[in-house]
C-alpha cells in the first residue's frame, strides 16, 4: 500500500506511540502483563471458587479471551483518537492521514506478542500443547487486525468532527464485553443466535483461539468465512467513512 517515505513513517509513528506510552516508567513494557493477569486472577477465584464453571482449562480459556479482547479495546481507543493526538501531521504534513489510524492500531502489536507468550507458559502449565495447529493464529489475528483498522479509519475520523465519538466507542468496548465469550464459553449462547453470534468479529476471533489453543484443530471454516467477510467488510467500509471526512478535518482541528 504504501512504501518509501511512508513506510519509514509508520515504523516511526509506531515507535512514538509506543515511548510515549512507557516512558518514565520503571517497568516499561512489561505493564502490558499486569492487567491480563490481574482480571485472569479475579475472574478465575470468582468462577471456580464462588461459582460453579464447568469450562475446562478455565484459566487458559480466560487468559486467551482476555488477551483477544484486550488488544481490540486498546487498538480501537487508540486509534480512534490517533489524529488529534498527531495534530501537527495532520495539519502541517502533506502524507496520507490513513497512516496515523493504522500506526496507532499495529503499535498495539508489541503488547499482544508479550501476552501470548504468556499464553503459552499458562497452556503447558495447565497440560496443554502448543502443536502446528497454532500456525492458523496468525492468520486469524491478521483477519482481526483487517477488521480494528476499518474501526479505527471510521472511528478515528469521527471523532475529529465529534468529539463525542470516543465515549461511544468505550461504551460499545465495555457492552462487548458481555457479548463475546470470555467468562462463558461459546455453547452456552442459545442456538437459535449462534449463527448471528458468529459474525461478531471479537468473538469469532476468541472462538477460534479457543479452538486452536485448548481444541487443538484448526478453526471452522465457517467461522473462518465469516470473520474474513466481516473484517474486508469493516476495512473497506472504513477507508470510505475516512475519505468522507477527510476534507472537512482542518474545520476541526
């Protein structure tokens, strides 16, 4: 898409986003581990000591959602307020705006690497296996990150003409909580709203971590067919809500 001087500038945008959120502080990187962790422990004491779960490799099966779906509320929020904290690209800078959104939602990548290894040591300490099944992660993260870029085009453009469009998007963040399967699993939602349930790109994408790290085969290819719909969906439908808007961003900034 892009190459040259732009891709120098998205590695450099990537990098910025990243000292400025770590910077001055004496962990660093490493903070990315606290909150999985921290929700993991209170979550699993609550549904397996005060509630009965019947989930198996409920530690793993917690872990795995919460890390799924935390790079998605972290990559979206990001990225929806991307150009307003890259002010002075936009207005001064002739580049292609779409590339602050984008940098935004891959410099999120670092956190989502150092938290599946940590998967990975929670998967052998519960007995699992990491086996060649997990090759399909990859292609299925790639997929979701399709889909968080369409979000964070339109999201991000939005929030520049309203500005309420950020308290929209961590309220929509707090509600998907609840409809994706992280402290429930997938054969609890009723049948008659499986097939609905499934278009729902976080948690297709949960769906399938879970049937690649604790199933151990690859992911269905229904499931597969519909989050490879919906995230082109959700990519082309964003870069047209940002090239929409674009033309009005110095109105407002």
């Amino acid at each position: 898409m892009w190459s040259g001087d732009y891709s120098f500038l998205l590695r450099q945008l990537i990098l910025k986003d990243f000292r400025i959120r770590y910077r001055n502080m004496s962990l660093g990187v490493f903070w990315s581990l606290v909150n999985p962790l921290v929700m993991m422990s209170v979550y699993t004491y609550v549904f397996t000591k005060i509630f009965t779960n019947p989930i198996p490799y409920f530690t793993v099966h917690l872990l795995s959602a919460l890390i799924s779906y935390n790079f998605f509320s972290y990559a979206w929020v990001a990225s929806t307020t991307s150009l307003l904290d890259n002010v002075g690209f936009v207005k001064r800078i002739p580049i292609r705006r779409e590339i602050i959104p984008i940098a935004a939602v891959l410099s999120n990548l670092t956190h989502l690497v150092i938290q599946l290894l940590l998967l990975v040591g929670f998967v052998y300490g519960s007995g699992l296996k990491v086996t060649g099944v997990w090759l399909w992660l990859p292609l299925v993260w790639g997929l979701e990150l399709l889909f968080i870029i369409g979000l964070g085009l339109a999201s991000s453009a939005l929030f520049v003409i309203v500005r309420d469009t950020r308290y929209v998007v961590e309220s929509v963040i707090v509600v998907l909580f609840w409809i994706v399967p992280v402290i429930y699993s997938f054969d609890m939602v009723p049948v008659e709203f499986r097939n609905l349930y499934q278009y729902n790109p976080l948690a297709a994408l949960i769906l399938a971590t879970h049937q690649v790290v604790i199933g151990g085969h690859a992911p269905s290819t229904v499931l597969l067919t519909k989050l490879t719909g919906v995230s082109f969906a959700s990519l082309f439908a964003g870069l047209g809500v940002f090239r929409l808007f674009e033309r009005r961003f110095y109105e407002y900034l």
